[in-house]
C-alpha cells in the first residue's frame, strides 16, 4: 500500500510542475501592468524602470518563472497589488474558508446522491424514482447562482430563517451556531449540482452491479436481500469514490458563483475580486493553492480507492 502511494505522490510532481508553468503564462498573457497598479498614474519612467528591476520584469520569461518558482517552494507567494500586504496569508485564509463550505457541500453532495441514485436503482417504477430522477436532473441543470438569489430572496431576507451573507455575523460571538447558520444555504446551493451528478453515476453503477452474475448466484443460494445488497453495494465503492472525489474537486474550484452570491470570504470570491482588480500576484498564488488542493484531494481519493480495490494497488 505505501509503495502504491508512494508512486502515486511521484505522478503529483510533474502535474503540479505543469500546472505551475500554465499559471505562470496564464498570468504573463493576462491585460494589466503589475508596476503601473503599484506605482499608480503619477509613476515617473525612472521610478517605473527601477521597481521593473526590482520585482525582475526585465528579465526572460524563463528566467522570471524559475524566480517565481523558487519563491513559491519556500513559502513566498509575493506581495498583492491592490492590498499592499504578504499574499501567502490571505490566500491561506481564504482556503480555509472555502475547504469548509466546500467539506459542509460534499457532506450533502455525497448523502442526497447516494440516497436518490439507490432509490432510483431499487425502485425504477415508482412515483419516488421519478421525483429522483428530476430531482437529479433539475439539480444538475439550474444554475447554482440562481437557486443561491431564490434562496436568498425567500429564505433569507424574506422569512429571515437564515442570514444573508458572509460567514459571521458581525455583532456576534463567532462561534460555530454562528458559522453553522451563515453556512447552510451556501452550501446547499454547492452541493446540488455534485449531489444530481453522484445520483446519476451512483443509479447506473448500482443497475450495473445488480446485473452481474455473483448477485443472481448470492440470490440462488438462499441469502437475504438485505445481505445481497450489502455485497452488491460494496462493489460500487470505487466508482463511489472516483465520481465522489472528482466533484469534490469541482466543489474547491467551482464554489466561485456561490461565494460571490452568498460573500462568503473563500479563494473563489478572492480571486475573482482580484481579477477585477488586476492583482496578479494574488491570481496566480489562489489558482496555484487551488490546484495543489485538487491534486492533493485526488491522492486521498486513490488511497481510499487502494484500500477498498486490492486490484488497483497491483
């Protein structure tokens, strides 16, 4: 097991190198003058010229990426643009932030998939499958920034069950009752388009399973429905946790709509502020962190994967 996921953590290296290299052209082709947004309007060409030494933008695109790289290993994520202050923490906050709406989404996503896509398996004729199957497909085709203003409208400032925005309440204690209640609709709203997804492949991996032969001979033998389908269910943990693992990684990267809807303070709502800023430095460090927590989330999925599928290991 530990060799598997030892060469599992090699493969990660060369992803995250490439990623790195796409951030960091991604960002150099972007419109926008790092030294003009720090300098401002009134920069004189010389004061232009020294801070363009200073921060190594006469140099090579080559030459500035392995610099970039290099501060990025130790720690240094540079300094914001529009904040004046060290990038590092505010990215690091931000990600917390969102691994914890997105952690409270993947809890919903996970249950209310696993729980419609093996009620539409078992029960295929009933009234109950139906409501499933369009819940999974109104789920999967709303846009999620849609049902956050509905609820927003309607359960928030309309019946007032729950706060509009943000993640504390300013004049609150903050503590978890506080955090828990600013982080229910948010994360409802994240998780329908994951949970209608894991509905789906969860109904047409347990269909699958259950026409295999060893469920006709666990039947034939004399086991009870309940034991058969304990089996049958043990067989669909891998393609589980392959389609579980992957919207969870949508969720890290695809909270962006819904924290701009709900200003809950995550890398999606930070980095989509700092685009409308023109703050590169804080672009190019959540895309980045965003990235590492993707392929991060991906080796824990293929351990878990390993553990519950000898064959993978092999």
């Amino acid at each position: 097991m530990l060799g598997y996921v030892g060469r599992r953590l090699l493969m990660a290296i060369p992803i995250l190198f490439g990623v790195s290299i796409v951030i960091f052209i991604t960002i150099k082709i972007i419109p926008g003058d790092p030294v003009a947004s720090l300098l401002g309007p009134t920069g004189s060409p010389e004061a232009r010229a020294a801070l363009t030494e200073r921060l190594g933008l006469n140099e090579p695109w080559p030459v500035q990426y392995v610099t970039w790289l290099g501060h990025t290993l130790t720690g240094d994520l540079g300094t914001s643009i529009a904040r004046r202050s060290d990038v590092a923490p505010m990215v690091l906050d931000a990600l917390m932030n969102t691994l914890i709406l997105s952690a409270a989404a993947a809890v919903i996503a996970i249950v209310l998939g696993v729980a419609v896509g093996a009620l539409t398996a078992l029960r295929r004729t009933g009234i109950l499958a139906r409501l499933g199957n369009a819940l999974a497909l109104f789920s999967i085709s709303v846009p999620q920034y849609s049902i956050g203003l509905l609820l927003i409208i309607y359960l928030a400032a309309g019946a007032g069950l729950f706060p509009v925005s943000g993640m504390y309440n300013p004049n609150g204690d903050g503590g978890f009752v506080d955090l828990f209640n600013h982080l229910i609709l948010p994360a409802v709203t994240a998780a329908l388009v994951p949970a209608g997804i894991i509905a789906r492949m969860f109904r047409s991996s347990v269909l699958d399973v259950m026409s295999m032969d060893f469920v006709e001979a666990l039947t034939s033998r004399g086991l009870s429905h309940r034991r058969v389908m304990v089996h049958a269910f043990h067989n669909t943990v891998p393609s589980l946790l392959t389609v579980a693992g992957l919207q969870i990684g949508y969720l890290l990267g695809g909270v962006i709509f819904v924290e701009a809807v709900f200003a809950w303070p995550g890398i999606g709502l930070l980095v989509y502020q700092s685009i409308t800023q023109r703050d590169l430095p804080v672009i190019q460090a959540g895309v980045l962190v965003s990235a590492l927590a993707f392929v991060v989330l991906n080796l824990v999925v293929d351990a878990l994967h390993g553990l519950v599928d000898p064959r993978i290991r092999a």
